[in-house]
C-alpha cells in the first residue's frame, strides 16, 4: 500500500513547503522513501489526483466544530457545509469567523471539536498564531473538489484515502512533552535538536512496532535530514506516515475510527486522531 504523510501550510512556497513523506507498507514494514516538498497548492492538487490505492493522513483540521456550523445555520453533514465554506471563498470564511467570535461572550469565542478537547490541539477556529482556520480552508475544499474518500467525513469508496492526521501524539508518545522544534531560529536550540534525534532513533526502533503495528524503515542518510531540520517539517511529515500507516492496517476495523460517543474514553493515548467527531461532539 501506498502510504504518505503530509505536513501541512497554509501558505506553500519553496521558503515554506507541504512537506510530504511517501511510503510503501508491505508486511507491516513502513518503508519511507522520500520527502517531497510540494511548494504550491498546485503541487498539492496533483499529488491528491494521483492514482491510487493509497492512503494519506494530512495534519490540518478536516472540520469545524458542530456548535459552529450550527450557530451559523450550515448544513450538519460535513459535505453541505464543505460546500457552503467553498463557496463564499477564504476572505468571507475568514471575516465570518472574525464576525462570529466577536458576537460570543468571553470564553466562548473558539470553539473546539472532540478531537481537538482529546488531543490538546487548537481551535480549528484560529486564524493567528498557528492559523489552523487557514489551514482548514485550503486543505479540506481542496479535499472535497479532488473526490477522495475522506475518512470518516465523506466516504466515496474511492481507493484514494485521506484520514486526519495529528503527529503531536506520536511525538509525545516517544518523548512526552518535550519540544522538538520551532520556526523561530531564536529558539532553534540544542535541546530541541537532541529531542529530534530521540524520536528518530525511537523510529528506527522495534518499540515503534509495538505503539503502532509498524516497523518504521528510514535511510540513513534521510534519519540525518529528519533530525537536522530545525522546524521538523519533515519530521512531523514521516510522524503523519506512521499514523497513516497504522490507520491502514486497522481497515478491517473502520481503520480504527470509534463510531460512538463512548468510545472515545482513552482516545488521547491512541495514536490516531479523525475530524469525523465533529457530528458526535457532545
């Protein structure tokens, strides 16, 4: 199978790519080839028309939350209201969103999924600082016009498949909290370096196997590159492989996609984290 993981911007170019780590799973071995810098939504575009089977886990919220889209009056389905957020076009989306949180009372002007509650991410919401808003935009209307099949948002049966993505999880998995990058060179230090090179050697490891179900498989020379990149692009790219990785062999399983309310309990030490909760928030 076909594998890759995405490091998604919202704003691609050569400075700052879509950093995409492309593999084959075969037998439980997670084999990552390469990292490919895909540097216009262009570049992204193609990359999602090409044939399959494969299955992608993209980091960048694929919804918004359920208390949102109904305070707006949007369609509940996650197609109706994709199709109303493309249709306005990202200023209006993203005036909407301004005019919004400025009619709510503080405390409540950001609203968060599930996922987001389980996995301590941000609002899919912001626009600022880590522009997640942004994010969202561009990837999920790019998304919904290609026509893959968008687990579990929008189904289609087609062989192209995109999950959620969250490498966060996989990195405190290996190393806790500790930060392990920054795009600030200021605060591009040794430390952060040092954390790097221990998830990449936690990686090349058999306990990987043991987290996820696959034995993650990096050249020497690519180990190398993953830990020198001081924003971890890259990284974070081959840490959404893994969890694509793992969702693939959990097909039988609905990929490993909890279907009800319930069975959320413990999901924050899962290594898998889907938008498809934003019907089911409680």
């Amino acid at each position: 199978m076909k594998i890759y993981g995405l490091d998604f911007t919202s704003a691609p170019s050569r400075k700052k790519p879509i950093t995409c780590a492309a593999g084959d799973l075969q037998e439980g071995r997670l084999h990552v080839e390469d990292c490919l810098e895909l540097t216009s939504f262009e570049d992204f575009e193609a990359l999602l028309g090409m044939d399959g089977p494969w299955l992608a886990a993209l980091d960048f919220p694929f919804g918004q939350p359920h208390k949102l889209i109904s305070n707006l009056g949007w369609p509940e389905m996650w197609e109706g209201y994709m199709r109303v957020v493309a249709s306005i076009g990202k200023r209006e989306f993203e005036e909407t969103l301004r005019c919004y949180r400025e009619s709510r009372p503080a405390g409540d002007k950001q609203h968060l999924r599930a996922t987001d509650v389980l996995a301590g991410a941000c609002s899919p919401m912001m626009l600022h600082r880590v522009p997640v808003g942004k994010m969202f935009f561009e990837g999920a209307t790019r998304l919904l016009k290609v026509g893959v099949s968008i687990l579990p948002c929008c189904p289609t049966g087609d062989s192209r498949i995109a999950v959620e993505g969250y490498p966060a999880l996989v990195a405190r998995r290996l190393i806790g909290r500790r930060s392990y990058k920054s795009d600030e060179r200021a605060k591009q230090t040794q430390e952060k370096e040092v954390a790097r090179r221990e998830i990449v050697r936690w990686l090349r490891s058999s306990a990987i196997e043991g987290c996820y179900g696959v034995r993650v498989e990096l050249p020497e020379e690519m180990a190398e590159v993953l830990v020198e990149d001081q924003m971890a692009d890259k990284l974070d790219a081959v840490l959404c492989a893994v969890q694509a990785g793992w969702a693939y062999l959990q097909q039988d399983k609905g990929y490993g996609i909890p279907v009800e309310c319930e069975s959320m309990e413990g999901w924050i030490v899962d290594p898998f984290i889907l938008a498809g909760f934003l019907t089911l928030t409680c």
